[in-house]
C-alpha cells in the first residue's frame, strides 16, 4: 500500500516532523532505528492490518529537521509527548527499535501514562563492557550501513534497491541519519538510560537479533533484567536491522505482544 | 616568499608487512608497535632538525596535533612550541596548530598560546585546525555532530580571552565560565596571527576570507591534487571583493632535494615509500565520522583529506610518476627551483610548508636536503612575491629586546 506522508508542527516556528500514519486499530507508536526508514515499510504494512500505526521520523532524521532543538533523552521525550498530543493519541502501543528503542523506554520512565505496552527491539543505550558491540560510526563510508546486517549483501537489496538508489543521495542521507544518531551516542551508546528503566511500568517485551553486531544478544538480558517483570524474543538470521531483514517476523513478534 | 620547516614527527620502525598486518595507522594503531627508548632518539633528532632549519634560515619551524597516529608523534603540540621558543631566536614558531574544539575550557589553549608568545618574543604563529576526524572524534572522543559549532564557540572564546582586558563570563553553549581573565597576555597585539590549517572543507573558505585568516592547505597529495582548494579559497575572497594577498595562503609540499635527480630517487624515494605505503595506511571506517563534514562539503565532492589519499594517492607509483603528479617535488636544485616556482605560481601562495623530514628518512639525509633547499633553492625564490605585504607573519620584539636563553650545560661534578 502507498502511505503518503505526512507533516505536523508541535510548536510556532520548530521544523515541521514528517510522519506516517495508517491502519486500524489501537494506535501504535514506531520509534525508528540509528539509520532512519526506508519510507513506509513492509513491518509497518503488516503491523497496520491491526493497529493504527503512526511512525515520525525523529528530529534531524530523513526529511524531519529539528536537531538542533534536542539535546539529550528528556527533550526527545517531550517531543514526543508533544507528537503525540498534536496526532490525537492519549496513550499507545510503543514498538522502539534500535535508537527508537532508547526513546521508547525513555518515554515509558518519564510519562508511563503515555506508554500502554512497550516493545524494545535490539535497544540502544546501555553500554556494556563484556557484551561489547561494534562502532556503528566507525565503517567504510560507503558502506557504512552493511554492519547493521546480519548479511551485509542484503544492503544491496534493501537499501540500494538493487541499484535503484542514487549512491551519493544514498551517502549523503547515510551520513544524515547518522550524525543526528551520533548527537546522542557518541562516542559509546551509553545515554544513561539504564538507571531510570526501574521505572517502566509499562508490560515490556525485550527482542534481540542473533546476528546483530551492534548490538549482540547478550544485551537482551541486561535490558531484561532492569525492567520488571519484563520478558524476551530473539529473532534468528536478522542483524540490527531485523526490521528491513525479516520484515514480517518482527512485525508478528512485535504484534503479538502488543495483542496480549 | 617564505618558507617554513615542518616535521610530522613519523615512528620510523613500522614493519615492512605493516600495511598487512594492521589496519590502519591512526586511532587503533597497535601501540606495542612503539619502542620509547627509541623515541627518545626520534624526538631529539627531530627537534635538532627543526633547530637546524632555523639556523640555515627558514622563516619558520613548524609543529601540530595529531593523536594515536604512528606518523605524528605530537598530540601535544604546545610542548614542542616550547622547547623550539627556547631554542631558536628569530624564526617564528608554527604551531599549526591545537585543535581548539578539543580543549575544555579552550580558555586553556589563549593561555599556553599566550606564553609561548612571551618566551618567544612575540614569534607566535597560532594555527586553529579543527582537526581530522581520526583524532578530535574517534581517538578524543569528540562529538562530530557538534564538532564544528564547539570549534566556532572556542574560537569566538579565545579570540575575546586574548583581546578584551577586562575579566569577562561566558555563557556558552559548550562553556560556561563565570570568570574569564588569563594571564599571560600575548605579546602580538590584539592576538598572535591565526591561521587556519584546511583539509577539504568549502566552509574553511568563507571562514578564512571573512575574518582575514590565513588559509593552509595541508595534505600529502600534493600541488597538482591542491589546485583545485587553492583556487577555491582565492575564488572565495575575490567574490568578497577583498584583495589578492599570496600571503594569506599557504601550502604544504613534500620535498626531496639531492645533488642529482637519480641521488633523489635512489637514495630518498623509499622513505617517500615508507610514508605513503605505511604513514598514510588508514582504515577508511576512521577518515570521516557522520556529521563530521557538512553536507556542503560532501556534495562538493571534495574527499576527506587523507581518506582521499589513502584510497588512490600515491601508492604504488613510481617514483617518476610521484614528481610528475606532484606527490613530491624532488631532484636537484635547479629542477626542484623550477618546480617549487611552478607551485608557488599556480598555487598563489606566500607561505610554504616544507615537508622535508619524509617517512623514515634518516636525519643525515634529512640534513643534506634542507641545507641544499636553503642555500640554493630558497634565495631563487625569495623575490616572488615582492610587492605584496605580508600581513601573516608574526612582528617579534626587535633583537634588542629578546632575551638570550642560557647555554645547556652538563652538570658540574664539585
């Protein structure tokens, strides 16, 4: 299905935050990974045949501005209390993936009321010395994405589009995306989150990818285990990107959970 | 025309295999690779080679930053500005510079700047690079998302430490200081002259031209590569309609001077070898963090500055093709004359940086080239752009008023 976006602006004067929003259903909030989207995407088209899914691109990613505006986790989430009362939305489903899901548990600490179930994917933030990770800001720049895949060819496919894409354009929005990610992670992905996840009361599903790189598996447990009563899913032959890799497993995953 | 001395101050023990074994020569570069007692040698080898380019009559000796990297051992530059203040008398010191963004508060980098401008007498040239992506984001960990607003900020900051006499607060961005008042004061008023080491960013430009900056192109790719940001940044301040000054511009070149073209080939071009093959072997995932050019810069087209080097560059060519393509300027006085008034014509430059000290050149060697380049290459060249005032160069205290620094002498057994 072609989604148009679309643009709302929370206050006089910031930049304008670009936005999907289809489907039917409870609304849900998708909270994107470190390298932005790939427009409407296939685990959207799945995830909308249930709820109402509603997925902004952050601030300083794809054609959203406004990263000069936020600094720090707190201004992220009250950009997104504000998103979320300029689209109508009282309280949601959360699915944050990657950066998102950094976010996403953010805004489950400071507003739970705004968060109705909370699904971290491959979640970023916490720094972990013995599970390690590899330097996402730190590849060969016209590659600097392949890392993120559990089969690094499958960039060619799913963000070159077989060729399709313009190189450079491709670079340049790459580098975009992930300047704005490294406004928040550099130059270790440590935002500090991890002493306030005590306070998600939301019910939360960890997920974590085999094959994820960036963020290994190891990290599910860590999540897990400062967030009560919270559980966990793996997803098999996916990278951090698992979202572009298996489209339909992370979006029944995800699904399923937010169903309970 | 003048003509500075620099040394990047390269390890000169890198293993042949090297370029196999290790991934790259900057950021992650295996320290175990580094003997210091060698070091010890190096550094005072080096030091006495910027000391002897003095004596023979550069007007300036020439250090910067870089840190992690195998090929400059300076991640304190202002320490090496110190000991060259002290040992030489009338030549100014370059110091090209301290990456300003990096330092926290940069109140600290008007401070050293300001005494070494007083024990020299005033012969402080203060470079304000913002530093190659290896050493201000991945080895010092600075934001490059915020790396280039932090740079403006800090220099915004020195420039008023040194100018305003009055203590001041700062209430920044990236620093917030309630009292602003550094002591020493430079001795150049209202500040030493600034100069901005440039890789590849158009931004550099404007900044350059709008503040009466000098401009220095730094790379290793040489003249015939650095036309193109030479002319960018003439192009830049004719369209502000300010004047051609060739001053205002300055170059770095590699350089190879022997009694005879095939000396200059069979004798140094494997120390040229040495540091292309080696000192410029850096993995690409470091040559340019996101955020760290601007957009503008990357739709220039322009490569980031040793990332463009090392992916094509000089690897693997000839030693004719080198010189042809201007990689090195090299062979016997006259030809290096010839090609050195070739360079500084199309170039448009007043200033010069001399790489003479390449790779792992031995300082014998080292020595021979620089004493030929001064006796008889640089006064051929002297008068090229007479006419021109040169508003760059530091203005020391006169002679009379320097101090004379006491000899070293061992210790004297009672």
């Amino acid at each position: 299905m072609e989604v148009e976006i679309k643009s709302v602006t929370l206050r006089p004067g910031s930049p304008p935050v670009q936005y999907y929003r289809a489907g039917q259903g409870e609304p849900l909030l998708y909270l994107h990974h470190i390298a932005g989207m790939q427009g409407w995407e296939p685990a959207m088209e799945e995830l909308s045949k249930r709820f109402d899914v509603i997925a902004p691109y952050h601030p300083g990613w794809g054609p959203s501005g406004g990263l000069d505006e936020v600094d720090n986790g707190l201004d992220l989430v009250l950009h997104y209390t504000d998103f979320l009362d300029a689209v109508g939305v009282g309280s949601a489903y959360v699915l944050g993936h990657s950066l998102g899901a950094w976010i996403a548990a953010e805004l489950a600490a400071i507003m739970p009321q705004r968060v109705r179930r909370l699904v971290l994917a491959a979640p970023v933030g916490i720094w972990d010395e013995s599970a390690g990770g590899e330097d996402p800001f730190a590849q060969p720049p016209m590659a600097a994405t392949a890392v993120l895949f559990a089969d690094p060819a499958r960039r060619q496919s799913l963000v070159l589009k077989d060729g399709a894409a313009d190189p450079l354009e491709n670079y340049v929005q790459e580098m975009k995306d992930l300047k704005a990610a490294a406004k928040f992670l550099w130059p270790l992905p440590d935002t500090g989150v991890a002493k306030r996840l005590s306070r998600v009361s939301a019910p939360t599903l960890v997920v974590t990818a085999e094959r994820d790189r960036f963020i290994p598996p190891a990290y599910g447990a860590i999540w897990q285990s400062r967030i009560g009563g919270a559980t966990r899913a793996s997803l098999d032959d996916a990278g951090h990107l698992a979202n572009l890799e298996h489209p339909a497993e992370f979006a029944r995953v995800a699904g399923a959970f937010f169903s309970n | 025309m003048k003509f500075h001395w620099f040394n990047l101050m390269p390890y000169p023990y890198l293993p042949d295999d090297f370029r196999q074994k290790h991934r790259s020569v900057w950021v992650d570069v295996d320290s175990r690779l580094y003997d210091p007692v060698e070091g010890h040698r190096i550094y005072n080898d080096y030091l006495d080679l910027l000391e002897f380019a003095a004596e023979l009559g550069f007007d300036g000796v020439g250090v910067n930053e870089h840190h992690a990297n195998a090929y400059g051992l300076m991640p304190s530059p202002a320490l090496m500005a110190a000991t060259l203040a002290r040992r030489t008398r009338d030549v100014s010191i370059v110091l090209l510079g301290m990456s300003i963004a990096l330092y926290n508060p940069p109140t600290r980098v008007a401070e050293e700047m300001a005494m070494l401008d007083v024990i020299s007498g005033g012969r402080l040239i203060a470079g304000f690079p913002v530093g190659t992506s290896m050493d201000t984001n991945y080895a010092f960990g600075s934001n490059p998302a915020t790396l280039r607003e932090r740079y403006q900020e800090n220099h915004d900051l020195i420039l008023r430490a040194w100018a305003d006499p009055d203590v001041f607060s700062w209430n920044g961005r990236f620093n917030k200081l309630r009292y602003v008042n550094i002591w020493p004061r430079p001795i150049q008023k209202p500040h030493p002259p600034i100069w901005i080491p440039g890789g590849g960013s158009v931004e550099t430009w404007d900044f350059c031209a709008e503040n009466d900056y000098n401009y220095s192109y730094l790379s290793f790719s040489g003249y015939k590569r650095g036309q193109q940001l030479m002319d960018g940044f003439h192009t830049r301040v004719e369209e502000m309609g300010k004047p051609f000054n060739p001053y205002q511009a300055a170059f770095a070149q590699q350089i190879v001077v022997a009694d005879s073209d095939a000396e200059a080939e069979e004798s140094y071009f494997q120390h040229a070898r040495y540091f292309f093959e080696r000192c410029l072997h850096v993995y690409p995932g470091f040559a340019d963090a996101p955020g760290y050019r601007t957009e503008a810069t990357i739709r220039a087209g322009l490569k980031a500055q040793v990332g463009g080097v090392s992916a094509g560059g000089a690897l693997g060519k000839s030693y004719r093709e080198c010189v042809d393509e201007g990689f090195l300027v090299s062979g016997d006085p006259d030809s290096v004359t010839e090609q050195m008034e070739h360079l500084i014509k199309t170039l448009r430059i007043g200033h010069v940086f001399t790489l003479m000290h390449i790779g792992d050149m031995p300082r014998e060697k080292c020595e021979k080239s620089t004493r030929l380049f001064a006796e008889k290459v640089m006064p051929r060249l002297r008068h090229l752009w007479d006419g021109y005032e040169d508003h760059w160069s530091p203005k020391a205290l006169p002679q009379s008023r320097l101090a004379e620094p006491r000899a070293i002498r061992t210790r004297v057994t009672v």
